[in-house]
C-alpha cells in the first residue's frame, strides 16, 4: 500500500487557536509528530514526539528539513503495511511559508492530504486592518531579504525575522536608501498573553522587541534593496541595446577593448585611493572616482550579460547566481565543515576545489597566456606555492643565487665578455622570475610594486618638464 502523512497546522499562537480537527486527528493518531515543540499550541500536546533534535545537529535549516522529511517517509512507508498513516503537525498553516510541508508534497514516496489551518499572517492583517489584497502587500523572508525585495517599494510583510540578527540584516539590505521619517511595525508574539504590536522608527527596527521565531514586521514602504539598483541597471541595459544605435551595434567582440581599458582604469582608480588613504588626501575623491570606474566595469558586464540573454545563452541573473554558488562550493571552511585557520589554506583548498570542479590536470589550466609577463610569472608561483609547494617554495638562498647569477650574467655580456651561461635574454628571463619570486614572497604583489614605482617615475619625468625652460 501508498505510504501516507497528514499534515496539520497548529494555529498561529496557543491552543485556543488550534483547530478542532488537527487536535483530534493528533490525540487519535497511533504515530504523530510535531514540527517543534517550540510553539504556544505545542503545550497541549505533550507526549507528541518532535524533531527538535534535527535542529540542534544539522548544519542548516534546509538540512534540517530534508532529515525530517526523511524520517517521516520512513515511518510512513513501516505504516503503509497496515494502511495507516503518519499525522504531522506544523505551526501554524501547513500551505504558509512551511518547507516540510513543500519538500513532502513533491517526495514521491508518500501520498500527502493537508488540513487546513489559520495562519499567522490572519492575526497580522487583523492588527494591522489591512486588506493585504487592496494594499497589494507581498510577504518575503527576513532571512532572504535582500533578494526577495528586490525591487519592491513596499507594502512588506517580513516573515521569519526570529532573532535581532535578522532584523538588522534588512535594515542593512536597505541601507541608507529609507528615509528618516520612515517607520516599521514589528507584531510579536500575536495571539499571546504578551503580544506587542509597536509602531516604531526605522532605525529602532532591530531594538523594539527581542526578536524570535514569532516575530514578524510591516514595512509600509520601504526604499530599494541593494538588488533593486542592479534591476533597474540591466532594464537601463535592455532599453540601449533596442533604442542607441553604438549599443545595438556591439558584439561580445567589439567589446572586448572597452572591458580591458575600464579593467585597467579600475586599476588605476585602486591606486589613487591607496595613495590617498596613506597621506589622508583628497580620499573623498579617490574613493568616489574608484565608485564611478566600478560603474562603467559593472556596466560592461551588464551588457555582455544582456548579449548573451540575447542569444538564449544566458542572464545577467544566471551569471549572479553562477558566482555565488561557485564561491559558496568553494569556501567550504564557511558554508561546510572543512577547517581553514589562515589564508594560505583557504588558497590551497581553493585550487583543489577550482581543479576538480573544472577537471583540469594542472592548476595551470585557464591562467590567460596573454596576461603581462610579469603578472603572469607572479601567478604561475602563486599556484605552485599552492598547489605543488615542494616546486614553488625554493630555499630562498637558492633563488638568491639565481638572481645574483642573473645579475652577473647580464654584467659580463654588457661589457663586451663572451656569455660563459645562458643568452642574454635568458639571463634576463631568470634574474626577472627569481626577483618576481623574491617580492612574491614577501607578500608583496609585483605588478603593484612595479607599477607604483614606474608612476613614481613618471611623477618626475613630469617635474622635470615643468622644470625646464
């Protein structure tokens, strides 16, 4: 016989709330589980096995979800043999913001039935008296906020804010695009003997309540999430590419150019700042310059995205989601258990992870052949030193020697001696790479260094012409 699980909800707050049926069907059942005992209405039912447990072992809530979801299954599939079924219960409504719920209803392993149940957001709308469907409100998660509002002025309803954490973190995602005026209404623990529903500023939105897992907040209007900006950039995008005759006309090809002089601009833009911050000059104007070149990169990027939108290959949202789950699989010292107590690890288990994804056979797979020599031999000994420490890391007197050799070398065939060793360009070569090895090793990045000293040099070339008569 079909495994199978009734799934119920247990209101929005305590028992008084709880629908006749979920309680009858729970005290009935011969294999019930809650969700959490964590809820108001979960004292009504002790005895009622849960799986708090799962909370405290797993390393996430989806993981958490996907073990419950696999213990139910299993008790349902040992009671399908005697055509019973496993009754679930859930705070609140199972069909409002429940995963267990969604993960079962797609698992076919089980036959699902959902007995309806009052949600929280009933409660919200009655303090609020607000008609969610005339006001147009929406209902993200605080935990995603600044993806789930992107683009949206409001009204919000912002759901699952059950720490302080949370709560910041959406004040952060707005930042500063919410005005001062502006105030939020933080509804806590509704339905309960302590209920709180406060009107307060929205710089107070993290300190009105100490926030939990019966927190919920009302944004009546809110200013644009960080992401609101980058869909307003790539609908600016889409409207050059139909409407400017130079935008329509560019190619993946044609573009190349311009994303190499903005790359180096960038650059450029880094190194003012960096000047400015070390002489407390002018950093205000650094710091704005670098933002404007950071545009016209993001720009570029934008609009390679919007050609290959263009052809079906792919969006501007497929590259954002493409990098962040790449830079989530490889810092598994923050997303997994893997343990990485300094930044040199990090590098190492980066190329590892960079290797295998990408089945390459050498770390030296994908390193851009037409990189500046200089940035290229820098690079080639950053993923040796990481990847085959034993050939990298050199005892430094040995690359000393080379580079003294290198040095003599170079001397003797300048004064006119016969070359005893290597070419004159070889020469040169080696005594380049051993210098390159020696400022790689001191942490110190040798196309910077070069470049800094190659503009201090022009600073006096530029001196000494203003100098002259």
């Amino acid at each position: 016989m079909t495994a199978s699980i009734t799934v119920v909800g247990l209101g929005p707050a305590g028992d008084v709330l709880m629908p006749g049926a979920a309680r009858a069907l729970l005290l009935e059942a011969e294999t019930a589980f809650l969700r959490t005992a964590r809820h108001p209405a979960a004292a009504a039912l002790a005895g009622v096995p849960t799986f708090d447990h799962h909370y405290e072992g797993a390393g996430s809530f989806e993981e958490v979800y996907e073990r419950i979801v696999g213990d139910l299954v299993t008790a349902a599939q040992v009671l399908a043999t005697t055509g019973r079924s496993v009754v679930y219960a859930v705070p609140g409504s199972p069909l409002v913001a429940e995963r267990t719920v969604e993960l079962l209803r797609a698992d076919p392993r089980v036959d699902v039935t959902v007995v309806p149940a009052m949600s929280f957001l009933d409660l919200v709308w009655a303090r609020l008296g607000v008609d969610p469907v005339a006001a147009g409100a929406r209902l993200v998660d605080g935990t995603r906020f600044a993806e789930q509002a992107a683009g949206q002025r409001g009204p919000l309803l912002v759901a699952q804010c059950w720490s302080p954490a949370v709560l910041s973190e959406v004040k952060l995602a707005i930042g500063d695009a919410m005005e001062d005026s502006a105030t939020a209404t933080v509804l806590h623990h509704l339905g309960l003997p302590d209920e709180v529903v406060v009107t307060v500023p929205w710089h107070a939105l993290d300190r009105a309540v100490a926030a939990d897992h019966l927190t919920t907040v009302w944004l009546p209007a809110s200013g644009p999430a960080v992401a609101a900006e980058m869909v307003a950039l790539d609908e600016l995008v889409r409207r050059l590419r139909a409407d400017c005759p130079w935008d329509r006309d560019q190619t993946h090809t044609s573009l190349a150019r311009h994303l190499l002089e903005e790359s180096y601009e960038v650059l450029e833009a880094i190194e003012s700042l960096t000047r400015a911050q070390a002489t407390a000059n002018a950093l205000a104007g650094a710091a704005a310059a670098l933002e404007e070149e950071l545009g016209d990169l993001l720009f570029l990027v934008c609009i390679h995205a919007r050609l290959a939108a263009e052809e079906g290959w792919f969006t501007l949202a497929d590259v954002a989601r493409g990098v962040h789950d790449k830079l989530v699989a490889r810092h598994p010292h923050v997303f997994g258990d893997v343990m990485a107590g300094d930044a040199a690890t990090v590098v190492s288990n980066w190329e590892l992870i960079k290797k295998q994804e990408k089945g390459r056979d050498s770390v030296t797979d994908g390193i851009p052949a037409a990189l500046p020599a200089l940035a290229l031999a820098a690079t080639l000994q950053r993923k040796a030193a990481a990847a085959v420490p034993g050939l990298a890391d050199a005892p430094l007197e040995s690359v000393r020697a080379s580079a003294a050799a290198g040095v003599a070398g170079l001397r003797a065939q300048l004064a006119g001696e016969e070359p005893a060793g290597p070419s004159r360009s070889d020469a040169a070569g080696e005594l380049l790479w051993a210098v390159t090895d020696l400022v790689r090793r001191a942490g110190v990045e040798p196309e910077d260094a070069l470049r800094a000293v190659a503009q201090r040099f022009r600073a006096r070339i530029l001196a000494d012409e203003r100098r002259s008569p």
